[in-house]
C-alpha cells in the first residue's frame, strides 16, 4: 500500500491569541489572525476550506458550519518561545522547543566584525548610530526586522555580485559567533547593492536591518538558508523518513527553513508557484512526505494589508481544491499554520496566537481533536502513519482518527 502525506503550512494564519500573552507579549493582545481578515477582507471565497470545515476552528458568521464533519480539526498551540516561523517550523518537524537567547545585533557588531576579518573579508561599519554592516561592498549584516527582538540575524546579499555559496560562509561566520536563535543567509538576482542599502530601516523597538520585501530579494533568484541553535535535525520526521527510506519533499519557505538531507528542496515565494510545485510533485511521487510552505501570507501580514491577505488564502483554496482532488484512498491532508501575523493588531510584526489544525482522508471520517499542546503533533502524526521511529516531541492523532473512523460512515469525496 502506498503512503503518503501532504503538509501544507499557511505562513501566519494564526487563529487566537496564546494565554501567555496577557504577561509575555501584551502588543498581541486580542490577536485572531484569521477571524480578522474575515472580517475586515471585501471579498473571501475559500469553498474548499469551508468544505473541510475551517469554520468549525475559526467560527466565524461570514461562512456556515457544515453539519458534516470532513476533516478532523482542532487548534494547536505553540510550544515555542515568541511567534516565529523558523522555531514554529522546527516544532512543526518534531524538534521540542528552547527558549532562545535574545540580544539586538548591536551588542555583538564588534565581535562580529572582528570574526569576519579574520576571515578574510572587507568589513564596514558606515554609521556607528546605525549598527549594521557591510561585507565585501553589499552584504549587509544587521537585525531582522520582520519578526521577534532580538531573536534573528540577517546576511542579506546582491547574488549577481556574489555567490550564495559565499554568502552562506558569512552566514556560518556569524553564526559560530552569536548565540540567537537564527542566522539568515539570504539573496536575490537582479538586485543592486544600492538598493538593499537603501532599504535599510529602524524598528520603533531600535532594531535596525533591511527590509526584505522592499529591497527586492525576493522577486528574482531568492536563495536562503536558515541556520538555527540547538535543532537537531536526525530527529525530526523529514529526516526520520529519508532514513526509512521514503521519499521527502519540501517546498517554499519549507525548504529554507528545514534541513534535510536526501529530500528533494525545491525553493518558491509566489503561492501560485508553491501550490503549483505541491500538484506538480504529487504526480511524480506516489509515497513519502511532501511538505510545502505558502509564505507570502506572512507577507502580507508583515504589510498590514488585509486584501493582499484575503487574496493569497484565497489562491491557497483554489489550489486545495485540485489538491482534494487527486489524493488517493489512502493519502493524508494536514493543514496548519506556524503562528499568527493579524494585519489589524497595530503592529506589523508576527502576532502570538494557536494555529489551526485540518486533518484530511479519504477513507478517514472526521472528529474533533481538541486543543493540542504542540505543533510538533503533526510530526508525531506523520510518523504515526508511516510506521517509523517518532520524532523528538509531539503525541500523534492518526491513530485516533483511525479507530474513530472504524465505526463511521465513510464520507464522500469532494
């Protein structure tokens, strides 16, 4: 029998705000990602999440709850530190989460710079009130602005005037020199130095760093690689699977941010693309896991644009549908997401909120699954299925949804 699971992650579709952040995080107060848009978008049209029935975890009264219950579903809260999407993703995979070392990278500049140079690299600081730096005349080394304090470097490069492979040895550079949670090692072809520079901005909070989007990273020949603290990837279901033998592929930002040996990496920012790579490997692969990210819904929230938002999900639906469509009798559907971005909260960055859990058969009838305690459940799931070792964290539900299912009528498909 052929097994496979598909893994969709909708970047920051959060579905309410942690408990916690009454005394941790109190700007995410009354977060609801989801809800909000739902509220405040012109136009949604999500058909075939309502038929899977999201309505069920957002309970919202723009969209009907369907009597039928399709899909499991449930909420799932985020066991890691903060709301971020390369913590939430290494939880999604089974790593257990540890709270992060948090310092802004001003407090390391001059370590830094000293570890670069003694690596053979020409290293400016331009403006000692600004703290960023300038490797080689246009990688620019300073604060990710677009998501936890203190928690992200970026190493942001001009690919035409450098190869990744050069900037990722910067990136371990400083990498082996800081204690943050992450160091991101990213590019895009067709981007001048002058215009990563140029796009340099201070935070409210006095993070400095490039604004991504707005330097134009991301449109043309987007390279990354995220490199994290205290991740052990042998124990994470992708590289679990690989070792078993199964075939694994991840997608998108997926790719960026999971390290994987043997899976097949396939790199995309536009949702048209992500999806279209997700039915594109679902004809080549018949097993295994293919694991895909839609990342520029975070975008949008990092905008605070609730249209762009709304438009994104809904390109998202149109794909599940053809998705739905080709799974097989015995294939698996999880859908989550890896925190919240509410584009109505008054601020742009990542918001600390459950995320909302869709589980999907054929042959499997729908149930409730509760609130979960970790992302890290859809990892222990996937292992569930396939019969391997479990990963690192995480309590499975596929065995669950399979004895629910024993005594339940099978469902038509959409």
């Amino acid at each position: 029998m052929k097994q496979r699971v598909i893994l969709l992650v909708i970047d920051s579709l959060g579905v309410g705000c942690m408990e916690d952040v009454e005394r941790d995080r109190p700007q995410d107060r009354g977060a609801n990602t989801f809800y909000h848009i739902l509220d405040q978008a012109e136009t949604i049209a999500i058909p075939n999440l309502e038929w899977l029935g999201v309505n069920r975890i957002v309970n919202h009264p723009r969209f009907a709850t369907p009597p039928e219950v399709r899909a499991a579903y449930g909420r799932m809260k985020l066991a890691h530190f903060g709301a971020d999407s390369y913590a939430g993703h290494q939880e999604i995979m089974g790593t257990r989460p540890q709270k992060p070392f948090i310092a802004p990278f001003k407090s390391v500049i001059h370590r830094v710079r000293t570890a670069l140079e003694a690596g053979g690299y020409q290293v400016e600081l331009p403006d000692p009130a600004r703290p960023y730096l300038v490797v080689n005349g246009g990688v620019v080394v300073a604060d990710n602005i677009e998501t936890d304090y203190g928690q992200i470097y970026n190493v942001t490069a001009p690919l035409d005037r450098i190869p990744f492979e050069e900037v990722l040895r910067i990136g371990r550079l400083v990498r082996a020199n800081v204690a943050v949670n992450r160091v991101i090692a990213l590019g895009g072809a067709q981007v001048a130095p002058e215009r990563i520079l140029a796009s340099i901005e201070e935070r409210s909070d006095g993070l400095i760093g490039v604004n991504c989007p707005k330097s134009g990273v991301y449109q043309v020949g987007y390279q990354c690689r995220h490199l994290g603290h205290g991740v052990d990837p042998a124990r994470q279901v992708a590289s679990i699977l690989t070792a078993a033998g199964f075939p694994v592929t991840l997608i998108g930002k997926m790719q960026d941010v999971i390290e994987c040996v043997g899976a097949h990496k396939v790199p995309a920012v536009p949702t048209g693309l992500v999806m279209e790579t997700m039915l594109q490997e679902m004809g080549r692969v018949d097993e295994g896991l293919i694991a895909a990210t839609v990342q520029e819904t975070d975008l949008a929230g990092h905008a605070q644009n609730v249209g762009r938002y709304a438009a994104k999900i809904m390109e998202v639906d149109r794909a599940l549908g053809d998705i739905l469509a080709r799974m097989t009798e015995t294939d698996l559907l999880l859908l989550t997401a890896d925190h919240g971005n509410d584009p109505t909260i008054g601020h742009s960055q990542h918001t600390r909120e459950q995320t909302l859990l869709l589980a999907y058969g054929k042959n499997l009838s729908g149930m409730a699954l509760g609130l979960r305690e970790t992302l890290s459940d859809i990892a222990a799931t996937i292992a569930e299925y396939f019969g391997v070792a479990p990963p690192e964290n995480g309590t499975g539900f596929y065995r669950a949804m399979k004895k629910w299912s024993v005594s339940q009528p099978r469902k038509e498909c959409c």
